[in-house]
C-alpha cells in the first residue's frame, strides 16, 4: 500500500526494521520481557525470537498479497493501522523522553525533549520511505558496530555463570513466548510499509524473517547483559537496566567517565528513524483511506504524535498503556489476517 | 540555443552595402572590432574581426594574401571557400546573429557583393597562460597539470588522456550576453543516456545574462539549491576530469574557467584524490580512512566540546576535566561564545590569508596564529583548550580534498554548535541525524548522495570497493553502478 512510487529494496528494509525496532528493544522491551519470563531468559529469548521471526515472515507474506487492495475494509484497517502506529510512536516517545531526562537533560522537561524529538522526525519525515530506506542503510551499520564494540568488552568481562534456565516451565514458556512475540508489536508497520516492497513478493518471509531475528539479538544482548549484571530479579526492577549496564563495563583505556551516554547514541538513532518513519507510514495509511492517496500533510500526525507522547503521567502509566497498545496490534493482525483470507477466497472463487 | 540580444535573427542581404551599414551601426562605439574593404578582382568584399583575439598570421597569409594577390578571380563566397581560403574550419552562415557570435568568438567574417551570405573563417587566437600547475589539489605522485581558462585548451587536455573515439564533445554556449563557450564531454558506450540528455538540456535552459566561471554553471544546474552541500564536483585536474568520463560521468567544461564540473557527485567522490589511484592501495585506503574522520573531526568537534564540558562535564575523565576549568577559570565568556569567538577569527584568518599575495599570506597566518593562539589565551579571552579545539577543526578540514564540501562542513559546524549548546549530547546526536538525514534525500542527478554507502537499490554494493577503503586497482574491474552497464559484462543486481 504506497500511494507514491517508492520502492525499497530487500535490503534497505531489512536495515530500516533493524534500525528502528533495536532501539525499542534495548530500552522497552528489557523490563517488560524479564517481568514475563523471569528466570526462564534464554530458552524464552531463542523460542521467542525464532517464533516473532516466522510469525512476522508469514503476517509480511499474508499482508504484500493485499497490497494493491482499495476496498472499504482495506481503508478501515489503514486507518486502524495508522491509529496503532500513532499511538506506538507516542509511547515510544514518551519513553524516549524519560530515558533522555534520566541520563542525559535532567534540567530539560519531558514535553521538551519529545517535542525536539517529534519536530526533527517530522523535519526529516519530508524526504518519504525512500530517503528513509536509504538512512536506514548506514544508521543500520552504525548500530551494529557499535553493539559489536559494546559486546566484546561485555564478554570479556563479565563471567556468564548464571544459569537462565531455572524454573522451566513447558506451557508457562509457551505462553511467554507467544507474549513476547506480540511485544515486538510490528504488524501494523508490516501492513502499511509493505506498499513499497520491491523485490520479489515470495522473497518477503525472508527479508522480514531475517530482520526481526536480527532484532532479537539485540533484546538477547540488551537483556543478557542486564540479568547477568543486576540478576533477574534487580533488572526486573529497573526500568531501563540494559541502558544502566554500560556503566558496568570497563572499556580498556576508555576516556569516558559515564557510558552510558555512549549507548544513548544509539538509541536516539533508533527512536529517531522510528517517529520519523511512523509518521510517513501512518499519514500515508490516512490518506490512501481517507483521501483517495492524495497528499496528507504529516504535520497532523507528528502533532498526534507529541499529544500522545504527553498523556502518561509516568513510566509505569506508559507500560501499562503500551500493553494495551499490544493488544489493539494483536487485534489488529487477527482483523487483517482475516482479511487476508478473506480476499485471497474472493479470488480464487473469481 | 540561447536567443542573440545584439543582433537579431535578420537575414544578410544581396547588398553589400547594406551589409556593411549594418554591421558597422550594431558594432558603433566598439573600437576592438576591426573592418576591412578590399577587392577580390572586381568585386568589392568586406571583412569583419575582433582585435587582439584572432590570428593575425592567418588572416593575412592564409585569407587575405590568397584572395587578393593571388588571385584575380571575381570570387563570390563559395568559390573563395573552396579556391582561396586555406584554413581549416571555415563555415557559410545567412544571418546576422551567426556573423556577430563568431565574430566576438573570434572568428572572422567576410561578405561579398551580391551574395546573401558571408563566409566564417575560424581565426581564433586568444591571449591564453599556458598550462598551469595544479594548485588546489596538488599530489606527490602523478601529473601536475591543471585545466587552464581557455576551454579548448581544457577538452585538449582530457582527450590527451582518452583516445578513444567514443568520447564525444558536444558544444553549446551559455549567457545570453556574454555567450560563453561550454563543452560537454562523455564516452557514448559508457555514461548513461538519460544522464547526458538531462545535462545538456539543464544547460539549455540556463537563463542568465552571463556566466564567467563554471561556479555560475553549478549552482544554476544543482537541484537542491538550498542544501549546503555540492551535488556536483568541481575539479582543475585533467586527470581527475578524463577519470570522470571513464566512470561514465559527464564533464562540463566552461570557457574562461580553470575548473571542471563533473556530474553526477556523491559524498564518497569528494573524498577521492587523484593520488589514491597512483599509490599503492594499502596507504590510499588508510589515508581514505583519515578524510572522513577529519571530515566528522572537522564539523563536529566544536560541538562535542560544548556539550561535554557545559552539559556532560562528568563524561570527560576528571583530571582533564579539571585542566579545562583551570584553564577557563579567568575566562569572563560561556562556552558558546568562547567558542564561537575561536571560529570566527580561524575563519577570517582563513579568509584574509586567501585574498593575500602567497608570501604575505604565510607570514599573516603565522602571526595570526600566535595571536590568536597565545595572547588571547594570556589575555584571558578564551581558553587553551578552545583554541587547541578550533586549530584541530581547522587543520582537519585541510585535509579534504575538495574545497566545495569544505565549505558544507564549515557552514554545517556551527548548526552542530547550536544544536550542541542548546541540549547537549542530545543536541548533538540529533544534529547528526539531521545532517544525515538530508544527506540521504540528496541526490545527484538520479544517483543517492550518499552512494555506495547506500546503494541497495543501484545494486551498487560492489562500489564500495573504492569508497571508504580502495581495493587493488586489479579488483576494480566493474564501472560503477550509475554507468551503463552492458559495456563492463553484465547487470548489477538489486539487493
């Protein structure tokens, strides 16, 4: 569904979900995943991930066959789509402001800080998916270095002695696992972003799959490294522990004092491509459904954007509405699998 | 093609008087232009020509002593074309727009009685200083040529390196007024069709009084006039030119300038130096390396020093942080401004050292620099660090080898300074993201700015082989991805 011309290439959107969903998982994901499963890290984490992996491959194979589609229940799942997306970006702002007041403006307010965050990702939304592609490519490898460097010096030196397999529960994992696969919360961003996949359809398992697993690494990393420090039960109650492990870690030679500043970087690289790629994918969701796929300005959605972003009163209000948000995608992907076979029905009776 | 403004498209008449009056009223008040009467047997002839700027050798010896003395035929214009006018390049022109062009191009005209056309005899012989040295991007190793102002002389230089008959040179003029000679030049089998087509017809419609540098050209055929950096690279290398067209590129060369346009431009192609060819791989490519570090160093330092020492002071290891304050500790300014005073006077430094004769300059950036560097420091107006800060910003941008994308990063600095005073690191790494987000919606003539660093979509992956390292010449075997492709084997595919 793209109501401009603009194809992305396997690769680059592979890179855009890796830049923009990594981000979410190093400081979201962490505090809500180590609540769901516990102790139980690592079989949840390899489960889980290869789970998301093939259920976001086969939502991103169902969704690209309905890509042309303009029909009215087509328009209301953009809208529903556009909806989602909105309000995911303003929570993720939100904690995105949270994060920056604890450990970089303390003397900057909240609303500041989401508001520079939304403007400059509308600022940079004006160049559409295509330009976002692009960025994509290079922020990408920019991230993945730096988690390599972080990782290194992560390995060496701290000692893995804990185990993560305590207290295993077959049907208590599978449910984890299925929550957890519903914490990446992507299936709206599939449904609207797969309008502009170029390549070959049948490839688009693949390219998703891949993706989210890459994703996944990065929670196993942020969240590894938490548990191993703090210990699950700590971590689970710190909020943000996968940003406050870098503190813990000695960079040989390293001239700088507080690291966690360091992995601040990368996470406003990744809030950033992810307001900003949101707020192209959702005002084009309204306008292929409201506007017949004439221009809608963006503005409109940043600004729903930033209202959202200052609803939640404090950290644990925006949890518990980011689980809700969850539950509006996993109905969201119901209603649009559903749609799906729906079509593809009509099709093979015509 | 531009419209004529002196002359207008009247046709030459049978008479040659009339001819004459006409002529002589359009050129009144031009004292440059020269007129001759003579006879060619009979027939009374005339002949018009710009001084100073033709070959008076050739117009007496090759025009005038062959119609003239040895000759007694009653010549017209075709028979003096094909019996008595021993140059090269003569052509039959009907209108008075094509006479006036050539003549201030400096060619010669000559008209005859009862023929309504005039025969153009290319006499062109301009004051030229030979072929310079390259200044701007000198090398150790290599040629040392540098285009010259006279264009004839610069599409000499690019063919001396390609004989190739592939490589075709289209002229056309630009300047409605001063109707300069521009060259476009390309290799037919290599460089994209569209690609030529959309330069020639962004250089046709150029609509301008008068253009007296390639610089005019540039900004005239850019896309994104608003951006502050270049989307199309300037060069005085013949070398780095006749590259250019190998690449599949096209080369525009503007008459009266000693610098050529190559289109299209990405970031990575500013950080390419001639030299890095003529080396071996292992030092270019480390030295690849360097550029685009001192091109971040270059912009960015300023910035990262303000949001370290006002906002995250805890950051920086305590015992340096302490030599800073030590250091500011008599400093009556806020950072910012500390900082800012720093970069402006290494700017006007930089500038008043290019506007002096060499010798002066050197000895001006000498006490410039003690200046600024010690006495300030003494005089307790900015810190030592800040001028260690500013020196290396500044050193780092010489070590760019384009002055074009120097100057994007000079002006892009103090967005990153602002950025960085207002909210720190967080200012900081949003400014970086804002800058590479514009990068990445440039393009440059079709192809993305930020190529081969982002090139799924060209298929251009392999491209990288010469961009932030440089491969061993013998694995460079394809032309990049924005080349035509059916002349290196085969098509790049989409990743």
């Amino acid at each position: 569904m793209s109501i401009k011309d603009e194809k992305l290439s396997a690769r680059q959107i592979q890179a855009l979900i890796f830049s923009i969903f990594s981000g979410v998982m190093v400081t979201v994901m962490p505090f809500r995943f180590i609540n769901v499963c516990g102790d139980n890290i690592a079989l949840t984490l390899i489960l889980g991930g290869i789970t998301a992996a093939v259920f976001y491959g086969v939502l991103s194979r169902l969704f690209i066959y309905v890509k042309d589609e303009n029909d009215l229940f087509f328009k209301i799942l953009c809208i529903l789509a556009a909806v989602h997306m909105c309000m995911f970006a303003g929570m993720c702002t939100y904690i995105f402001s949270v994060i920056t007041s604890l450990f970089m403006l303390p003397e900057i307010n909240k609303e500041m800080v989401a508001f520079i965050l939304v403007l400059c990702a509308y600022i940079a939304s004006s160049g559409g998916i295509k330009k976002k592609g692009r960025m994509s490519e290079i922020t990408a490898v920019l991230m993945i270095l730096g988690l390599i460097f972080v990782a290194v010096f992560m390995i060496k030196g701290e000692n893995f002695e804990r185990t993560y397999f305590k207290g295993l529960k077959t049907m208590e994992s599978f449910r984890n696992v299925l929550m957890v696969s519903f914490y990446f919360d992507m299936s709206s961003f599939l449904f609207v972003m797969l309008g502009h996949y170029g390549k070959n359809d049948k490839k688009c398992f693949k390219t998703v799959g891949t993706a989210v697993f890459l994703t996944f690494i990065v929670l196993a990393a942020a969240l590894l490294a938490a548990a191993n420090i703090f210990g699950s039960t700590d971590a689970a109650r710190r909020f943000f522990a996968a940003v406050e492990v870098l503190n813990d870690i000695d960079f040989p030679g390293s001239v700088v004092q507080r690291q966690e500043i360091l992995i601040m970087g990368f996470i406003i690289t990744s809030f950033f491509m992810l307001i900003s790629t949101f707020i192209i994918l959702s005002s084009e969701a309204v306008s292929k459904a409201v506007f017949g796929g004439k221009k809608f300005w963006s503005i409109f959605t940043a600004a729903t954007v930033f209202i959202i972003s200052i609803l939640p009163n404090n950290t644990i209000q925006a949890f518990g509405i980011m689980n809700g948000i969850d539950y509006f995608g996993a109905l969201f992907s119901v209603l649009a699998v559903l749609y799906v076979l729906t079509v593809m029905i009509r099709r093979k009776r015509t | 093609m531009v419209k004529t403004v002196i002359g207008d498209d009247m046709d030459i008449t049978n008479s040659l008087d009339k001819n004459i009056k006409y002529i002589k009223d359009t050129f009144k008040g031009a004292d440059d232009i020269i007129f001759r009467e003579f006879k060619s047997g009979n027939k009374n002839c005339f002949m018009v020509y710009t001084d100073n700027i033709v070959s008076s050798d050739t117009i007496e010896n090759a025009v005038l002593t062959n119609i003239m003395i040895r000759s007694t035929q009653n010549y017209n214009i075709n028979s003096m074309n094909e019996d008595a006018v021993s140059v090269g390049e003569t052509k039959k022109v009907y209108t008075f727009e094509e006479v006036f062009d050539a003549v201030l191009l400096g060619d010669t005209a000559i008209f005859t009685d009862s023929d309504n056309s005039a025969l153009v005899i290319s006499t062109k012989n301009w004051p030229s200083r030979g072929v310079p040295k390259a200044e701007n991007e000198a090398v150790f190793q290599g040629p040392n040529d540098a285009f010259t102002e006279q264009g004839s002389t610069n599409t000499v230089l690019v063919r001396r390196r390609i004989r190739d008959t592939a490589l075709k040179v289209k002229r056309m003029h630009c300047g409605k007024r001063s109707k300069t000679d521009v060259a476009v030049l390309y290799l037919k089998d290599v460089a994209k069709d569209e690609l030529v087509q959309k330069v020639i017809t962004q250089l046709e419609n150029i609509d301008i009084d008068a253009v007296f540098d390639c610089g005019y050209v540039q900004q005239l055929i850019e896309k994104n006039i608003v951006s502050p950096f270049p989307q199309l690279q300037m060069t005085e290398r013949p070398d780095k030119a006749a590259s250019a067209v190998l690449e599949g590129r096209v080369v525009i060369l503007v008459d009266n300038s000693p610098f050529a346009i190559m289109v299209p431009a990405g970031l990575n192609m500013f950080f390419q130096a001639s030299e890095d060819y003529y080396e071996r791989w292992e030092i270019m490519s480390l030295l690849r390396i360097l550029r685009f570090i001192a091109a971040f160093i270059s912009y960015s330092l300023p910035g990262l020093y303000i949001a370290l020492t006002v906002f995250e002071p805890n950051m920086i290891p305590a015992q340096l942080a302490l030599k800073i304050a030590e250091g500011r500790a008599n400093v009556p300014f806020p950072t910012l401004v500390e900082v800012l005073i720093m970069e402006l006077a290494f700017e006007l430094l930089r500038e008043a050292c290019i506007r002096l004769p060499s010798s002066a300059g050197s000895a001006l950036g000498i006490v410039g620099g003690i200046i600024i560097g010690q006495a300030a420091v003494e005089a307790g107006i900015v810190g030592p660090a800040v001028v260690i800060i500013a020196a290396t910003a500044g050193i780092c941008s010489f070590a760019i080898p384009n002055t074009g994308i120097v100057a994007s990063f000079r002006l892009i600095k103090y967005f990153v300074i602002a950025a960085s005073a207002f909210f720190g690191m967080f200012g900081f790494f949003m400014a970086q993201l804002l800058i590479l987000s514009h990068l990445s919606m440039l393009e440059s003539y079709g192809m993305p700015y930020l190529f081969p660093f982002c090139s799924a979509e060209a298929g251009g992956y392999s491209d990288l082989k010469d961009s932030l390292i440089r491969v061993p010449l013998i694995f460079m075997k394809k032309r990049p991805a924005f080349a035509k492709q059916e002349t290196d084997g085969g098509k790049r595919e989409e990743k």
